[in-house]
C-alpha cells in the first residue's frame, strides 16, 4: 500500500489524498474522469463551512469511488480513492498520478522547507497540511508542529489549520496551547473549533 493509505470503514481502502499542482484545475480533471469512463455519482459546489469550493465523486469501479475537491481554505485540488480492494485501489491510485502528477510526499516537505516569507510558508504549510498521509508521519508533524509555533501569527493559523485534515492526537496539545493562550482571539477559536473536530 502506499505511503498514506489506510483501511476505512467495511474493508475500505483509502489512499493518500494527492494535490495536484494546479489550483482549480476542473478542466482537466474532468476530462480525465471522462477519457476514463468514470460514472459521476456527485457535482457540488460551495460547502463554505468545511471551506470546498467544489466536490465531485465519480465511481471508477463496482465498490471502488474516487472524490475530488477544491478546498479554498487551503487553496488546493485533491483526489482521494477509496474502495476496495486494496491492490486495484492502489492500481487507479498510480494511474492518476502518471496522468495527472500530483505532488509528491517528498515535494510537499522540501515546499515547507524552501519557502520564502510568511506568505509561501503559508501557502506551502497548509498544502502539506491537506497532502499529509492519514496516518501519523513524523516527517509532516514537525513540519505542522513548527507552523503552529511560529511567531507569525499568519504562519500560526496556517498551521493550526493544516493539522485539521489529519487531525493526529500527537499535534493535540499544541492546538491546546494556541486554543488557550494565543494573542490573537480569531486564532484561539479557530484552534477550538479543530479541536472540536478532534473529539468526533
């Protein structure tokens, strides 16, 4: 399985969640889940309270579905697989990223490492946040932790956000932390409302 997939619910598998590279990249994705001969189960837009821009599910097989989203919080296109079996999840899996390339776990964190000022730290922050496996990876957590504890109250909230697609207990009590004791009060309640999150 690949870095990142889990086993979900009744024996699903899911993979990674794959960003791609371009933002609102609907054209092309479109056009790929047409030339392969997805059915299209769901098409919305504007779920402004979890921050989806747009949510498409397509079924690509019996028992196997494949989601994009555009999420406007952290300014990413993503694909997630899940299904099963695992070896034809993982299959459609390598499938979408020779045709679309999404980042890879490697570019993700050099992205993070590389940034320039508060804006790209941010940009690159939450991207890893939304592109970070589902299970704990301690590679993305310091990376995470790092963002959460900055000085730069932008880069704070970039990173108490990007912790919210994961949501691994390991980044809990620094979420606590801000929850508690930040300056800044937005911060405080957006830190309360991922740990709300935390708890479901």
């Amino acid at each position: 399985m690949s870095a990142g997939g889990m086993r979900g619910p009744d024996g699903a598998y899911t993979s990674r969640r794959m960003v791609l590279r371009g933002w609102g990249s609907a054209d092309e994705v479109m056009t790929f889940a047409a030339e392969g001969g997805f059915e299209l189960i769901k098409d919305e837009a504007d779920d402004a309270a979890d921050g989806i821009v747009r949510e498409v599910i397509w079924q690509v097989t019996a028992g196997i579905v494949l989601q994009y989203a555009v999420d406007g919080r952290a300014g990413c296109s993503v694909f997630v697989l899940a299904g099963a079996p695992a070896d034809d999840v993982q299959g459609i899996a390598e499938s979408i990223e020779q045709g679309l390339h999404p980042w890879t776990l490697k570019e993700l964190l050099a992205a993070v490492d590389k940034a320039k000022g508060a804006e790209e730290t941010c940009a690159a922050v939450l991207r890893a946040g939304i592109g970070a496996p589902f299970g704990f990876d301690r590679r993305f957590y310091k990376r995470l932790r790092k963002a959460v504890r900055s000085d730069d109250a932008a880069v704070r909230r970039a990173g108490v956000w990007a912790t919210s697609y994961s949501r691994w207990a390991e980044l809990r009590p620094d979420l606590e932390a801000v929850a508690s004791a930040d300056p800044d009060p937005e911060l405080r309640r957006d830190a309360e409302v991922i740990l709300d999150h935390y708890s479901r």
